[in-house]
C-alpha cells in the first residue's frame, strides 16, 4: 500500500502493488493553525505582521514527513504471536534543538512509520504554542490506520529546558528557559544550601532557572504554578496530568534518583511546593485524554508514560545494556555515556549520571569534535583524506583540537587553547593527527570516569555523523583497546518509542531481534 501522510489530512491514498516493503516521503509546505502567535500562511511562506513598521516578516517552513508501511499487520502478527487486530504499535517523540521527529514501532522494534518537522522560527514567547503544534501536527501527519493501532506513547525533551506553568489549565506563564541558557545570578543563592560539586551548581542547570525566576518576583505566583520540564508539558497536553515528571529529567534540578527523592535540603527551600513528581522512566502516567483520542483517531486506551531526555533516549535507541559498554557521539562535540554499577558525579568537569534501572548511565562532554573538522576541511575532502589514511599506524602528532578556547571534560580548563601545530605539508597526515589526537581524547576521557569509579570500559557503540567514518572507528579501535562499532539506530524517538514499548511490556527487543524483523 503506497500511502502520502498528509498533515491536515489522514486520507489514505493510493493503491495496493504486492509488496510488503514501500515508502512514500513527501515535502510538504505546512501552516500553522490559524491564530497560533498570529502567524499567517501567505503565498506559500509564513509571515507575521510587525505593528511598529508594518512590514510583515517571513520564513519558508519545510514540513517533512516520511511514512513507512511495511504490511504492519502481517508484521505484528508475525513478531508477536497475537492476532493483529490485538497487538499494537509504539510511538515515540523526540523533542530535539533544531526540530522533532516521531518513531512508530513494533513489538520487535522494527520501524513501522516515522515523520519529522523543523521548527519555524518564531519569538521567544511562542516558543511553547510552537511546540505544541509541531506536536499535534506530527501526530495527525500519521496515516489512520497507524493511529488506530498506537497502545503506548512516551517522549523525550532537551535536558533543563524549564517551563513555569499554571497549575489549572496547564498555559505557560512565562516563555520556556532553554537548555543551554544561563541563569548564573542563581548561582551564589544555590552555592550557600547544595553539596559542593552537585549537579545543579552549574548555571545551565534546572534549579538555577527556577530559583532565578522566583528571585524575580515568581515567588508571588507560588500557589498558582508548578515547574514542568518540556518533555513533561509535551507529555501533558496528550493525558492532561500537571506536574509529573521522570527522574532523568528532574536530575539537574535536584532530585536524587539512588535514594528516590528530593533531598531534605531542597525540600526545606520555599519553592519546593512548585517541584513536579517524580517517577521512574517508562512509568504510566494514564490513558490518552478523550478529546486527544477523539481528535487524532488513538485509541482511548493508548496509555502515556513517563519520557526522558534527548541524550538518554539517544543512548536508549543504540540498546546498550551491559556494564562497560558505553556510546560516544561524535558530533559537534565528543559526548561519552558509559553503562556504569557506580554512580558518578563530579560538577567540576560536568560528569553526572542518570539512573538506569538498577544501573547508572555516567557522562562527559568534550569541546572537541566534528566542529574542528568542519573548520578546516568540506565534506569532500573529509571523506577522500580519510581513504589515504592507515588506520592500523599511529600518528605522532599531537593536537588538541577545539574550535576555540575553553575545554570542560577530560580536562576543566576555560582558558585551553586549541592546538593544531605543526601542521604537515601533507593533508592526509594533518587529518590523521587530528582525528588521532581526538580519539586519545576520547580514551582520557573514559580513563577519567574509571579513575572516579565509574565500571571499566569494554565496548564502544558510536552516534553523530563520525560514526559514518570507518577509518576514524578503526584509529579509536586501536587508541582505545575495546571493540568500537557504530550504532544501528541513533534517532532518539526511535529510544522514546522503546521508552513506550517498554512502560506497556516491562521489555525491549534486542538489536538482534529487530534487525532479524527488519529483513525482507
């Protein structure tokens, strides 16, 4: 069945050709709902008048959905054991910086439909109705017949995006504070009542908006508003439950995940009544609300669970699930999360660690990375260097590649200078010094982690567009002495309808079971 997903539209179109693997991807130029931040759909752009020059400002907006079908109900028949019209699909939200996607999946973790849509651009102060409507508009992009078959729904947000909401009726208050803004006048107030290298002594953190905001006249809404993360909010308007929240995400504004509760320092603060609960992710949060379900066609007993953060989702989607195994992203920057038996915090090089089941999931952020490279070389040249390179020797140069001054982990020094010399006459050799210096950082970096006592490294599954480079894989192979291969899935609504599927089944399929249902 060949089906264009539509979406203000959930007609199907097309016709049946006897296959049972097709995919339809459409471009589609989408409005916004009328009256949502008084954006218009003109002339094939967004505009939105300026009352003071009353010149109208536009965008073009690219709605990209893609919708895969692969005979879903011979699909779950065949991987579940029910009958189809009994078993069900998961869907998973990914609520990211640039934009959102949506994963649809089976019981066998196979990918059964999936959509994304690139945020407009648009004031800070609709920035929430923004995202509600990309939301809903992903959900209704999806064809009736997966709607209809959708039992468990969950969702992922930036970490430390904070949203000040009111208690009743669940509208902001004031527009969201995100995740990398800073709010470093908290600081000092923070610095006099937490432990000393806590999660939340950093300016980025949750708290530190949230006692921001109450230092700037909030404290006068007290009993009118409770603090909602994103991935909370977005939760939220699918149940219509206020004020509940995963401990991944309520991590960095103080709740303590080992001992399973807000700790007696913050609870004594008078701002705790605006704390959200707090519950393990995957939890079940309730059903879909009615009219949600009426709307978009769910099922009235789709149940909503608890969500996560972006980066924990992500690390969800590439199924590591022993000790010691660990997922590095090379993207921009270099990201390392490693599988640990042993919590490990340690604000000074921004190491933190989110629970994991009975596990802990241990973290460091390096400013090296693809940023570097995308500095010196093009895509082009990236890939024809890297084909020169012997990976099996080792460079003797020795770079410390940053985009520019400042590192935060192995190593916390703000006023680091990047350093790329000598640089060699030969390309080839400069880009195998640099990504050989980067993957000796890498191998410090997760050396650091052991040293703090988080479980020795054993395995490396790698996300971000480095992990495309198979040369570079071969030179961290060799620098880091464990198996390094790159992930089968990386999307992190692919670990959010994991999150789904998990919440509904209390289990998740192995990589080697959704690969086996991927096959023809």
């Amino acid at each position: 069945m060949l089906i264009s997903a539509l979406p203000t539209n959930r007609k199907l179109y097309g016709a049946s050709i006897g296959t049972t693997r097709l995919a339809h991807t459409a471009l589609l130029s989408q409005a916004a709902p009328q009256g949502v931040g008084g954006w218009r759909w003109r002339g094939g752009q967004y505009s939105r008048p300026n009352e003071k020059s009353r010149r109208s400002r536009s965008m073009r907006v690219q709605y990209a959905v893609r919708i895969e079908l692969q005979n879903v109900k011979d699909d779950v028949r065949a991987s579940s054991g029910y009958e189809a019209e009994d078993s069900g699909l998961y869907m998973g939200f990914d609520f990211g910086t640039s934009g959102a996607r949506l994963m649809v999946i089976n019981e066998k973790g196979k990918i059964c439909a999936d959509g994304k849509r690139i945020y407009p651009v648009v004031p800070e102060a609709e920035w929430a109705p923004m995202w509600k409507d990309t939301l809903f508009s992903l959900i209704q992009s999806l064809p009736a017949e997966v709607l209809s078959r959708v039992v468990a729904v969950s969702l992922d947000g930036t970490s430390s995006t904070t949203m000040i909401v009111d208690r009743k009726t669940g509208e902001p208050v004031t527009r969201p504070v995100l995740y990398n803004e800073s709010r470093s006048q908290a600081l000092p107030s923070l610095e006099a009542i937490a432990p000393a290298n806590h999660t939340v002594l950093s300016a980025t953190s949750t708290l530190c908006k949230l006692v921001a905001w109450w230092m700037e006249g909030g404290s006068e809404q007290e009993k009118d508003v409770v603090m909602m993360h994103q991935a909370d909010w977005l939760l939220s308007l699918l149940h219509g439950k206020l004020g509940i929240t995963d401990y991944n995400n309520a991590l960095k504004v103080g709740y303590d995940p080992e001992t399973e509760e807000y700790p007696e320092w913050l609870k004594a603060q008078p701002y705790a009544s605006l704390l959200p609960q707090v519950k393990e992710p995957g939890a079940l949060i309730g059903h879909v609300a009615r009219d949600i379900a009426s709307t978009f066609g769910l099922r009235e007993d789709c149940k909503v669970f608890t969500g996560t953060t972006d980066s924990i989702a992500a690390f969800l989607a590439a199924r590591v699930t022993e000790p010691g195994e660990a997922v590095t992203s090379l993207g921009s920057s270099l990201a390392l999360k490693l599988l640990s038996t042993s919590r490990v915090d340690d604000a000074r090089f921004g190491i933190y660690s989110h629970r994991l089941g009975d596990k802990w999931l241990v973290g460091g952020a390096s400013n090296t990375g693809g940023a570097v490279l995308r500095q010196l070389f093009t895509n082009e040249q990236l890939k024809e260097l890297s084909s020169q390179i012997d990976p099996s020797q080792p460079s003797p140069l020795d770079y410390y590649p940053l985009p520019k001054v400042g590192e935060r982990f192995p190593e916390a020094d703000p006023r680091k200078e990047p350093r790329l010399s000598p640089r060699p006459g030969s390309d080839v050799e400069f880009l195998h010094g640099i990504l050989e210096s980067i993957a000796r950082i890498e191998g410090r970096g997760y050396k650091a982690l052991d040293e703090l006592g988080a479980t020795p490294l054993k395995l490396v599954k790698t996300a971000g567009g480095g992990a495309q480079n198979v040369v570079w894989q071969k030179i961290r192979e060799r620098v880091l002495g464990v198996p390094v291969s790159a992930s089968e899935q990386t999307e992190a609504a692919y670990g959010a309808a994991l999150l789904a599927l998990y919440g509904l089944r209390g289990w998740v399929p192995s990589a080697e079971e959704s690969l086996l249902s991927s096959s023809p």
